[in-house]
C-alpha cells in the first residue's frame, strides 16, 4: 500500500432531527491526520464541519451538521468508525479555524493522544519523501479523498470496494505558485466530486533511485551511508537495481472548485498551501459559526452529548457500537 493512503479518513457529517432525534446524514468529505508535540490533529475544510459555503455563509439547506464520523483501523487491525461531536454541551464549537476565520477554508480537530493506544493515526508529514520538489505551474499533483460516499462504493463495488481508501486524482498546478491568490491560494487543473473536500494535495516526481534486491546488499549500503568505506570492497554490484519511483511532497489542502455554473465547468480547484495550513496551526482560534448555529442547546443533542461525556464510542463499518473509550482531555 502506498503509504500516503493511510494518512486519509473518510469522513461522513450528521445533524439530530429536532422531532425524534434521529442521525441525518448530510455530506461525505475527506480529512488527514498530522502530529503535533502533544496532540494529534484532524484536518479537514471549514465549510465541512460547518455546511456552510464560505463565500456566502448566510445560505444553509437544512440543518448543520453537529456530529462527525471518521474512519480509521483499531489496533485489532479492524475497520471502525470514530463518532466525534461538533459541539460542547452549551452548543460551543470543538473545532479550531485560522484567524482569519471563514475566509481561509480549514478546521483543526485536535483529538487525544490516548486514541493511539486503540487505533492507527498516520501523520502525512512523516509519509512523505525528504527530496524537494519544486512547485511550478503545470507540474503533476494527486488530491487523495473520497469522491464516493460509502453507500455509494458499495452500490458500484459491493462489498469488494474499499470505500474508506482514498482514490488518487490526478491533476496539475494551474497557476504560478509563486503569485498565490491573496497570497494563500494555488488553483488546481482537476475535476473532483465535492467528497473529496478536505483531500491532502501532494507534488509528485518521478525520480532514477538506487535499490537493493536482498537484505544483505542493503547492511553494506547501510555501512556505507555511516561512512564505513572498506564495506565498498563488499559490494555486489548484481544485487543492484535501478529503479524509478515516484517522490511525494505536501503542497496544501483541497477544498473544492471554484465558482458555480460557467466557472465549475472549467474544473480548476482550491488548493490552500501549506504555509497557511502551518499558520493555523501555530496560530489559531477557537471555531465559530457565523450563522445558522445550532439551536442552544436541543434536547436530543443534550442526551447525545452526555452519552457521550467522557467516552469515544467505536462503531463497526455496520454501525454497531464496538467500544467505548474513556476520554481524558489533554
């Protein structure tokens, strides 16, 4: 597997009907972990935790979205999902945004340290290659997410499908990365469905490398990498292959195309770059919705919070509680 994919998670938002209290799906999307000192963050588009558009945010079809669900593997190496909600019980966002709020499309979850010692996190920082690659306009790009829900992969795949995967979506820089848009944007050359949402943007590089084909060869280069010169005279050289692969770097977050109508149909995407997504993450502010907030607070999500006080509740891929977790904030 290439292990970017595993940086992924497929995410799916609800709201609790006001009448009975019943979950109401609303919107797939895709997120990916990265790792700080003392947490491990979820990132995702700000437009997903809200469902609002942010370049009108007074328009909301329906209710917005209080809870969120990932995907991930538990130390069982089980497929499970993660049921996180949005909002305090005084109907507070759990989220954090850039600030300059709504008009940069990024929400930070922090999630507890301790979920490592159930499920797998892979920070995409550590996933990805050393080597710098430049960014230019018209070099190759992948936004990895999910364009499907994952009702929708299993009525095209059945069960074979492996919904919580991301599909790689190939593409390219459209515009000169050097000259962002307000000094935070790049433009992507792909067609993506509003799933992918949230997806990490990587660079990619075919570059010549230099590998081994037994574990021997690879203790002599390793020898030779610490400065072990005589391990030269141990070398053998039909243990040597030249390969090409593909080099990876992070270059920003996805969050959709732009425009609506006559400039959707041109499929150029919103890259954010790093530096703002860096810029978040050392500077931050609490989320806020700015309008259409959830009701203060409803009965039904009140009981849903305090079932939930002080625990993460893992469910199968079928929905079916699995474990609850004691939950101690950091």
């Amino acid at each position: 597997m290439q292990k970017l994919s595993r940086t992924t998670t497929y995410i799916e938002t609800y709201s609790l009907r006001r009448d009975n209290g019943e979950a109401v799906f609303r919107a797939n999307a895709t997120g990916f972990f990265m790792r700080l000192k003392n947490q491990i963050i979820l990132v995702t588009n700000w437009h997903v935790v809200t469902g609002l558009d942010p370049s009108d945010p007074k328009k909301l079809n329906g209710f917005a979205p209080e809870i969120l669900k990932i995907s991930v593997i538990n130390k069982r190496n089980m497929l499970t999902e993660l049921t996180i909600p949005l909002y305090t019980l005084e109907m507070k966002p759990r989220w954090h945004e850039h600030t300059d709020r709504y008009k940069v499309d990024l929400a930070l979850i922090p999630l507890p340290t301790q979920l490592e010692d159930y499920f797998y996190f892979f920070d995409i920082e550590s996933s990805l290659d050393e080597d710098p690659i430049e960014e230019l306009a018209g070099n190759d790009v992948f936004i990895l997410g999910y364009p499907f829900s994952k009702d929708e992969f299993k009525a095209c795949f059945n069960e074979d499908g492996f919904h919580y995967l991301p599909i790689w979506k190939r593409g390219c820089i459209a515009t000169e990365p050097s000259l962002k848009i307000s000094n935070q944007l790049i433009l992507i050359d792909s067609l993506s469905r509003p799933g992918m949402s949230g997806s990490p943007i990587v660079t990619a590089k075919d570059t010549d490398v230099m590998t081994t084909k037994s574990e021997d060869t690879s203790e002599v280069f390793k020898r030779l990498s610490q400065g072990d010169h005589m391990a030269l005279m141990e070398l053998d050289m039909n243990e040597i292959e030249n390969k090409r692969v593909k080099k990876f770097n992070f270059l920003g977050i996805y969050s959709g195309v732009i425009g609506s109508t006559s400039l959707s149909e041109i499929a150029l995407g919103k890259c954010w770059h790093k530096n703002i997504l860096y810029e978040a993450l050392k500077n931050h502010v609490i989320g806020e919705m700015p309008h259409h907030a959830p009701e203060s607070p409803h009965v039904h999500y009140e009981r849903f919070i305090k079932s939930f006080s002080g625990v993460l509740v893992e469910k199968n891929i079928d929905g079916q509680e699995t474990n609850r977790i004691p939950i101690v904030d950091d």
